[in-house]
C-alpha cells in the first residue's frame, strides 16, 4: 500500500491523463462504470462532509474520495481519496484528495477545450487567481497555443502572481486586468475559477465561437454564469444525472463527455459553448488509476 500525500503535476501528466480519459469515454468505460451520486451530510453547525465513490471493473479499482468542509480553523477542505483493487480488495494507495482533484480538473478541461474551442484560440481570459485557476491554465494551454492570458481576481497581488507563473511557463504573455469584464471581453476562451456564488460580471459581448469552463459553484441556487448565458448556451457536462441533480433542471438538454468525445450528439449549433463542471467521481479514479499505474487491469 503506497500513501501519497501530495502529488505535483506538470504538463505532460496533465496530457497523459486527459488521453487515458478520451480513451475511457471512446471505449466505454466511463459509462460501464458505477458512479452514486455524492453523498453530503451536515454537522448542522456549518461543516459539510462528502463521499463521492467510483467502481469500475475495466480498471480493476474501487476509490472513495472523501473530503471535509468547514470554516477553519486550517484549510477549509481536506481530502483524501483510498484507492482499492476489485479483484484482491487489497488497499493499494491513498492519495491527496486536492492533488488528484488539480490533475483530474486539468486533464477534463482540455479534453473539453479541445472539442470545443476553435482550433484557433489564441486569448485565454481568467476570472480567479487560485489553484484552480492555474489547472485551467495548464488544461487549456495543453491542447490550444496560447499566447496572450488575461486575468482577473479580487485581490489584484494573486492575479499578479498567478501572471508571474504563466510567464515563467514561458508560452504566453500575462496581464492582470482591472475588471471582470476586461479579462473576457474578446477572448477566444474563459475560464471561471472562482468561490463565488452570484453570477459573475463577464463581459457581455462575448463571440460566438468563445468556449468558457466554468469550475466554480454548482449548486441550483448558486453558480458563476448567469442562467441567461447558460441559457444561450451549448452545455456540456460531466454527466447529465449528476449536473441535474445538483445544478438544475437546465442541464437535462446538456451533452455529456461521453458524447461529446465520441461524436454522438447533435452538434455544437456555431453558440458559445460552456462546459458547466460539477464533478464526477469517474474521472477521478481514471486519475487514480494514471497515478497508481493501473491504466490496465
């Protein structure tokens, strides 16, 4: 049994894992698996705590991610995700819940971009500043030469440090921008990564061809993007059960990975396009199964 208490990633493990993920949902695996819903419960005091379980025979594992949320004191979420063999039930490693999570949003963000943003996306914009906003950075980058990356956050020193680490990855020009609005206004794709709750002021003149990942709240009372845009909007999700289930009924037309990998849909209709992310323990066990080299059974 191996733990594994922080996992670093870079961009090569970001494109590894989004090509064993294309080649879960080509072949059907995604879909073979058994995947619950997640399960919350509260404290009734504030603190929420979550399991999200995945079983699937063609990689032969079984993982639990299970993580706390509370107000402190220390970090607000803490996870781990136990990692299990389905033939022996032998424990096989336990991972860092946040590092499994950072590579997993990576590597589903450019699967996503990938199939949606014009192959000649050049503009990325960034409303966050934090960890996730770096994922989307590196999802993004992975799969479209970006060469210009706008971003906001409410704290103008952490999207001056995050600009500093894009720049140091040397591939693009970085800038901070004074609004919302100024980091998405044009641009070819947008990633929200934020703790927001309340729709987000965006740029409203978006293009046609823009693609936005949106990685933030999900809740049916709670999210990033304003309903009108997601109204106007070609959604794609991770699945459609579990996007109905905890970000409403408006996701129920949506196009789940599995199409949109494999083709099977009706198109993307030339509309912006926005994956509405809430997560999905497949993916994090095919990121499992990249970390603890069980990409066969």
């Amino acid at each position: 049994m191996t733990l594994v208490r922080s996992v670093a990633h870079a961009a090569g493990e970001v494109t590894a894992v989004a090509e064993l993920i294309r080649t879960a949902l080509r072949g059907g695996a995604v879909r073979r698996m058994t995947v619950p819903l997640r399960q919350v419960v509260e404290d009734g005091h504030g603190a929420k705590f979550l399991v999200m379980p995945a079983v699937c025979a063609d990689f032969g594992l079984y993982i639990a991610k299970t993580a706390t949320i509370t107000d402190g004191p220390g970090p607000t979420v803490t996870s781990v995700v136990p990692v299990f063999s389905t033939r022996t039930g032998e424990l096989l490693a336990v991972l860092d819940g946040a590092a499994v999570t950072n590579l997993k949003c990576a590597a589903v963000t450019a699967v996503v971009t990938d199939r949606c943003a014009a192959r000649d996306s050049s503009v990325l914009g960034i409303v966050g500043s934090g960890v996730q906003a770096w994922q989307q950075y590196l999802g993004v980058s992975a799969v479209r030469e970006i060469t210009r990356v706008r971003v906001h956050s409410r704290t103008a020193g952490h999207a001056e440090a995050l600009c500093e680490r894009i720049r140091a990855a040397g591939r693009a020009r970085a800038v901070v921008c004074a609004s919302a609005a100024e980091a998405t206004s044009g641009v070819d794709v947008i990633a929200t990564a934020t703790t927001s709750v309340l729709p987000l002021p965006i740029a409203t003149d978006l293009p046609e061809h823009v693609h936005i990942n949106c990685m933030g709240a999900h809740t049916t009372r709670s999210r990033e993007l304003p309903h009108s845009l997601l109204a106007a909007a070609t959604l794609v999700v991770e699945d459609i059960e579990t996007a109905v289930a905890e970000a409403g009924e408006i996701h129920r037309t949506a196009i789940d990975l599995a199409a949109l990998e494999s083709g099977g849909h009706t198109g993307l209709d030339g509309r912006p396009t926005v994956f509405s992310s809430t997560g999905h323990a497949s993916l994090d066990l095919i990121t499992c199964a990249h970390l603890v080299g069980r990409t066969h059974r």
